[in-house]
C-alpha cells in the first residue's frame, strides 16, 4: 500500500466560472494540476482527488470570498485548513518564477508554493465567520458571497444598511418608536444574518437573552429575531475588523 506524505499545499487561483487547482509536494514536485468548474460537482470531484494525496493538506486561495465561496463552504464543512494569499505577494512572488509565462495554470503553482515555503498568511474569513453563533458554514459562505468586497464598507452601519437591517421609522403625532425594517437591501445577505441569528437561539444564550428582552418589549418574533440581527452585525464587524473570532462575554 502506498503511503502517504504528511503534507501537500493545494493552490487555488480563483476565478468565475472556473478555477486552477494545483497541488505541490513537499519538495515542491506537482501532484495535480487541473482546470475545475466553479460548481458543486466538480469542486466535490477535486476535494476527493486532493485529499487522499498527503496526511494533511493545505488549501491556499488568491481570494478570501466571492467567486471562490462554494469551494470554502466545501472545505470548511471537512475541517480543512485554508490559508488566504493576498494578490499582491502572489503578483511579488511571481517575479522569481522568471520565463514562465502567466496562465492560470503557473499562478495556481505560485499561490501553492507561497503557502508551502511561508507560514505567515492568514485565514481567510472562514475562521472568523462560523465561529459566531449559528453562522456555519453554508450561511458564511452565503454572507461571502452577498457581501462581496468587505473593504468596500466602512462601518457596521453600512454593512447593516446594505443588508437591509437599518429601521426606517415610522413616527406620527404621538406614537413613537414605530420602528420598521427597511425594505430592499441585499436580499442573500439579509437573510444569512436573519437564519444565523435564528440558529444562534438555540446554542447562545447571548443571543437568547436579548431576543428575550425584545419579545418582553413587546416585539413580535419576527421583530425581536431582526433585531438582533441587526445587533449581531455590529459583532461581526468588529470581529472582521480585529481579526479575530467570536468569545462570548463574561457573565457578571
């Protein structure tokens, strides 16, 4: 039986409707190189074909979200480990890589080779998302894809607006406080914040909490459940903005 190396790096260079996959070897030997559609079937067909080749595998990406979010919803679900190469090492790097022509083919082999010889690239979203309460890995990967380029945000505010999760209210004469969700909005991202503040009742009770106190407010389900949503926006910013991942708060 053949036996297998401790460890391979697979590099992705991402693209829409397809990716470049290649995996290196400890000594930087190619294992496998292959074109992959960027669906569920063919992204399942390679996991299993990446897998069986090291003890452990490395997932390295030129992309932390969008086009590449199913592939690390997949990989997530396996408990995979997946590094983020940002553009610009990957643009540095293959400057040493002289008389090779740029293909996706070469990139896929530089982003896999950064991972291999450096230790210091982070991981992507992936660690920080589906450690917040009742944000696993198919809503992470929803809330990727919807949010886009994050950095195109500059405060939980807007991200909270772009959702659709900022009140608009509706006052008159003497009633106030008649607050409603605002409509339109992202619908994708609206609803991976909606269903992980649903799920996150059943195993936080932060979360638990406030929700309790809106319906003793007097808000009805639906109302106390956006609210918190809208609330839980506020933690994930703070937590992509610090890079770091969910630690519920002491009890006093």
């Amino acid at each position: 039986m053949e036996v297998l190396m401790d460890n391979a790096w697979a590099g992705i260079d991402a693209g829409k409707e397809f990716h470049w996959a290649r995996v290196v070897g400890i000594e930087g030997k190619t294992l496998l190189s292959r074109k992959v559609e960027n669906d569920e079937a063919d992204l399942h067909k390679l996991i299993g074909e990446v897998l069986p080749l090291a003890e452990e595998i490395t997932w390295a990406t030129d992309q932390p979200g969008g086009t590449v979010a199913l592939l690390l919803a997949l990989l997530w679900e396996r408990n995979q480990k997946v590094v983020y190469i940002p553009g610009l090492s990957v643009d540095r790097a293959r400057d040493t890589y002289r008389g090779e022509s740029k293909t996706d083919a070469q990139d896929a082999y530089v982003i896999a080779e950064q991972a291999r010889m450096r230790g210091d690239f982070i991981r992507p979203e992936a660690s920080i998302l589906t450690s917040l309460p009742g944000m696993g890995p198919v809503l992470g990967a929803e809330f990727l894809v919807a949010a886009g380029d994050l950095s195109a945000f500059s405060s939980a505010d807007q991200l909270a607006a772009y959702a659709g999760l900022v009140p608009a209210a509706h006052d008159s004469g003497k009633r106030t406080g008649n607050d409603h969700r605002m409509r339109g909005g992202n619908k994708v991202l609206k609803r991976a914040f909606y269903q992980s503040a649903f799920a996150s009742l059943r195993t936080s009770p932060v979360s638990r909490a406030y929700y309790d106190r809106k319906r003793r407010e007097g808000k009805r389900h639906t109302q106390a459940v956006i609210a918190l949503a809208r609330r839980r926006v506020n933690v994930l910013w703070a937590m992509l903005r610090d890079g770091t991942t969910y630690k519920a708060p002491s009890a006093a």
